[in-house]
C-alpha cells in the first residue's frame, strides 16, 4: 500500500469521539510511516490510518483513551480505507455534551445486543440527572472493560463472557415489570431510580473479577455487594448537588435488602425487595435453562449443588 495513492472520494468524510482500542505503527510502500489505529464507540468499531508526518498526534496517547478524530475515507488499491486528517484530545465540555454511553467500545462487548439495549435503555431516561450519574458510573476507563466483558459469575448464573451485562439488565427490566404489576401508579421518576438500581446493583464486581470473571486479590477480602458505593461514589458525589433523594435512595437500596447485607437496615422502599427479588429471579431462570441443556426438557436436572424440576404437563 502506498498512502500516496489513496484518493479522497468527495463528500465522504469521518468524525466522532472514540475510545483509542488499537495501535500499530508501520511504513507503507515507500517507506512512508503511518500508525494504523483501532477506533471503538458504543455503536462502530472501525480501523484508521494516520500518516505520522502529516498529522499532529499527541503525546503519550493511551489505550482506552477519548481521542476527536477527523478524516477522509479514500480508495485504495484494494479498498477504501479512512485517512485521518485530525486527532486530539477531546476538551472536557466536549466530553460532557456526548449522549449517555457513547464511549462505551463497541470492540470490548461478546453480547452487543445487550449493549444496544443499555444505551437505548439509558438514554430514554426521563431523568438527566439519572443519565449523567450512569456516565459517571460506567464511562471510567478503569472499569468499563470489565462491566461489557467480564461473565456475571464463574460458575453460576450467566457465567459467559458479557453475562454481567446481560445479567445487569435483566435485574433492572425486572424491577420496572414488577413496578407495573404490583404499583402502576408509581411516579416515573422512582421507576426510573428503580431501573438504575437493578442496572448497577453488581457494579462492585468490577472490582472483584477481571475481564474473564476470575476473582481478583480484592476478592479475596471484600465482597462484591460492599462496593458497590465506592464503585458509584464519583457518581453519588454528583447525585447528591442535583437530586438528593435519588442519592440516598439508591445508597439505601444497595444496602439493605441484598441477601446478607451487612448493614442493618430494614427495607423502607418497595424498589429495594424489587431488585433483590429481580436479582434472584435472573439467577435463577439463567441457572434453571443451563441445568436442562443438555439433557430432556422436563423431570429433574442438576447445576452445581441445586436441584431443579420441570414437571411434564399435558397440553391444553
């Protein structure tokens, strides 16, 4: 390939905010050095060239970090590819104007339907205050490839890559359903502080598993349920200057009514049992449907220590 020969097809040019997910530096043809870049935002995921001596980059450039890009898609030899005209660093308020979940990569999820599903999920919140928390919460280079990658346990429920995610949104789904049954007349507002509850109620585990659902040193001492307000704390920190019920009453749902929670406190909301009931009823049904897949679809199947049964029932 030679970069001198890629030709602009007018009108067709590329821009947007991205995660850096790739990097590789290389010479074309002629000896030209380029850097062939991996691009990823929660709906493309595309690669880049960028000829190192045309284009200012900069500096110590990370994996995983927001870089503003533009460029112009070109024909090549073989096919088109795009050739990056900008790259920088994106401005802080630039950041914040981006939708919800923008910079999620697309790259780093095995279940990229659940990710289409969370973005849309959170970006119909009614609740801005709701969104920009979840950004906060989620958009962190720390732990964002664990929540999209990472299995929900590693040999319990929805243990496969990207079952944390699917777990996660079951858990919020299944608090609105049992909204709508049990208490339809429920303020959207609480419903919508209900949903973000069932949605981040495991978000302690990126600090306890690693992209594969292995248990980490912090594992080993804490467990997950008790950080799930430090994995929320830059996100509470922010509730807590706009709206300071959802705050305490996400703290207050965490911690109360998860199975062993440690704190004491008897559940003062209906939404806290929703969640912990919501969570135990993904667990199960995940866990139910792996105990009978590999064997005939009623009696009795097994899955670990647990026993389930399917009765064979005549159809009406």
């Amino acid at each position: 390939m030679k970069l001198n020969e890629l030709r602009p097809i007018l009108k067709e040019t590329f821009a947007g905010t991205y995660r850096l997910t790739g990097r590789v530096a290389s010479f074309d043809d002629e000896g030209i050095p380029y850097l062939k870049l991996r691009l990823s935002s929660c709906q493309a995921d595309c690669v880049v060239l960028v000829a190192i001596d045309s284009v200012a980059i900069p500096d110590r450039l990370g994996h995983m970090e927001l870089v503003v890009v533009k460029g112009q898609i070109c024909i090549g030899p073989e096919e088109s590819v795009i050739l990056l005209t900008e790259i920088r660093r994106p401005l802080q308020p630039e950041v914040v104007r981006l939708p919800a979940l923008q910079t999620l990569p697309r790259l780093f999820c095995p279940q990229p339907n659940s990710l289409d599903e969370l973005v849309e999920a959170v970006r119909s919140l009614g609740s801005n205050h709701l969104q920009l928390f979840i950004k906060r919460v989620l958009e962190r280079r720390d732990r964002l490839e664990i929540f999209l990658k990472a299995p929900a346990s590693q040999s319990y429920h929805h243990s496969y890559p990207g079952g944390l995610l699917v777990h996660s949104l079951a858990v919020a789904r299944g608090v609105l359903n049992m909204v709508q049954i049990n208490e339809p007349q429920m303020p959207r507002a609480m419903q919508e502080v209900g949903f973000v509850a069932g949605l981040l109620h495991d978000i302690g585990k990126t600090f306890t598993n690693d992209v594969n659902g292995r248990p980490t040193a912090t594992a080993r001492l804490c467990d997950h349920a008790d950080l799930t307000l430090e994995a929320c704390a830059v996100g509470l920190a922010y509730l807590d200057k706009v709206n300071p019920d959802a705050a305490l009453a996400l703290r207050h749902i965490w911690t109360c009514a998860s199975p062993g929670a440690r704190y004491g406190a008897p559940a003062a909301m209906t939404l806290a049992r929703y969640v912990r009931d919501a969570d135990g009823q993904s667990a199960m049904a995940d866990n139910q449907s792996r105990a009978f897949q590999k064997r005939e679809p009623t009696g009795f199947g097994k899955l670990g220590r647990n026993d389930y049964w399917r009765p064979s029932l005549p159809a009406q």
